[in-house]
C-alpha cells in the first residue's frame, strides 16, 4: 500500500525533484514546492566563474573634450569674476598712463602704431600671462590640482577652460585702450574689428606661457616671479617702438608670443594695410598659441601625478 508522500511524486521524477515534496501535518494535505533543475544549477556555477574571469563591468564613457571644457570655463568665470575685475582695472590704466607717457616722446607715425597696439595687447599680457601664472602655481602647492585630478574631465579642458576664462576679463580693457590710444595719437579706427582676432589668438598664446610657468615652478613665488618677468618683457618689447631697439633685442621680441598680435594690430593703422600680413602674423600668432597650450596641458599632466 503506498503512502501519500509517495504517491504526490510524479513516475520519473529525478532524485532531486523527490526530494522537495514535503508533507503539511497541520493541513493533513501534500504541498508541492517549486523546483530547480539539477542541469540548471550545474550551468549556473561556470557562467558566474566567465563573468568574474573577465572583470569588473565597465563604467561609463569618459567626459569629451569640448562639455568638460565649457564646464570648467564657467567655473573659473564665475569664481573670477569678482577677485579679477579690480585688476583687470589696474591693467586697463597701466596701458592708458604708459601711452600717456609715451605721448610726449612719439608724435605720431609708425611708433604711435607700435604703442598703441602694444599697449592694447599689455592687457592682455596682464591677465592672461602674469595672473594665470599665479592662479597655477598657488593651484599647485594649494593641492588644488587634487581635485580637478579626481574628476572626469581631460586635462586639456582644464587648461583650456582656465585659459579661456582668463583671456576674457582682457576684452574690455583692450577694446578701452585701444580707443583711446587711437584718440590720443589720431590713428583711425576703421578697423578695430581686428581686435576680434587678435585679443583671443595673442590671449590663447599668452594664456597658455601662463599657465606652464605657474605648473613648472616649484614654489608659488617663483610662479609669481616668472609672471611678472613675462608681463615685463611684454610691456618692454611689445610697447617700445622696435625701430629704436638694437638687433639683439629684436631677436629676443621675436621670441615673445604677443609680439604677432601687436605687429598684426599696428599694420591695421596704416591707410592701405596689407592684409597678407595681418594674416601671416595671426597665424604665426595662433601656431604660438597652440604650442604654448600644449606645452602647458603636458605640463599640467606632471604636475598631477606628482
């Protein structure tokens, strides 16, 4: 006579499968319980081991270039823009009291051109050059660079962004100087529209000499140093008429990035400028500006990992 736990079990059934009916004492009734095939168990242990032999799951896509750089461009705008506006004041009337300065040595001509395009380009040179020089090297011994290394964003959208944000403070006072300087000395102001390529390819070229200073210096008062030498060397041979200047010099204000954004600037006073000109010195202007912001994406890279 069969019982009724035995006769609940299916003919056939598999070991297992026998195994999982149970007897209800309470209910006086058998209970069926589901059951996991014996098969399905014996493929479920090789597919775990496949999935921890070919690691962790993948995160996802790394930041592009150009969000992370509008990104962090709109940081550094908007932390700047409040500690950045007194100086970009005091730029803005260093160049108008050196061109005050200068009017009383230069009539008129080709060094009233070389003045007032250099001084519009000092601006630039100011922020751009000597401040981003300092924000970098205090960025550097601050542990500053800890945090933008901890994000996932390129280190050329870090540079670029900072670079970029910089740069702008200089379009008020270089469009300022440069009117100025055109009613102090009666130049023409046909085409200051130039200025729309001149401050961000001279600001991208200036901006990126900055910011590698500020990373390569091993303290922040050598960063400072360095800023202020660059600024020096910008208002002394980019403002200085070059006519006057000895061949050595010369060759050394060929060196200087801003020196093809003054030369572009000034040969738009002319009557006539020769556009071809203008052009080779911006692109001269713009290949500086491109190497420079190398130099300091690399440059940010060492100084990261360090």
């Amino acid at each position: 006579m069969r019982t009724p736990a035995a006769a609940s079990v299916p003919v056939g059934a598999s070991a297992p499968a026998r195994a999982t009916a149970s007897n209800d004492p309470s209910e006086g009734e058998l209970r069926d319980v589901s059951v996991v095939p014996a098969d399905a168990l014996r493929g479920a242990a090789p597919a775990a081991e496949g999935r921890r032999a070919a690691g962790p799951a993948e995160l996802g896509p790394k930041a592009r270039l150009w969000p992370s750089l509008v990104a962090v461009y709109r940081a550094q705008l908007s932390r700047a823009r409040v500690a950045r506006i007194p100086l970009l004041f005091v730029a803005t009337f260093q160049s108008i009291g050196i061109m005050i300065l200068m009017r009383g040595v230069v009539d008129g001509g080709g060094e009233a051109r070389a003045v007032v395009a250099g001084s519009a380009v000092l601006v630039v040179a100011f922020v751009a050059l000597n401040l981003l020089a300092q924000y970098f090297g205090q960025l550097r011994a601050s542990g500053g660079l800890d945090h933008y290394a901890t994000l996932p964003v390129p280190p050329a959208a870090v540079v670029l962004g900072a670079a970029g944000a910089y740069a702008s403070f200089t379009v008020p006072g270089t469009v300022v100087t440069a009117v100025f300087g055109c009613l102090l000395f009666g130049l023409p102001m046909t085409h200051l529209w130039v200025l729309v390529a001149v401050i961000p390819l001279a600001g991208a070229a200036l901006a990126g000499l900055g910011a590698a200073l500020g990373l390569l210096a091993p303290r922040p008062e050598f960063a400072t140093l360095l800023g202020q030498l660059g600024m020096s060397a910008a208002l002394l041979l980019g403002v200085l008429p070059p006519e006057r200047m000895p061949q050595v010099i010369r060759l050394a204000r060929d060196l200087l990035p801003s020196t093809y954004g003054v030369e572009a600037f000034a040969r738009t006073f002319g009557e006539r400028p020769d556009w071809g000109f203008v052009l080779g010195d911006l692109a001269v202007c713009a290949a500086v500006g491109v190497i420079s912001l190398a130099v300091a994406t690399w440059a940010y890279r060492r100084a990261a990992v360090r």
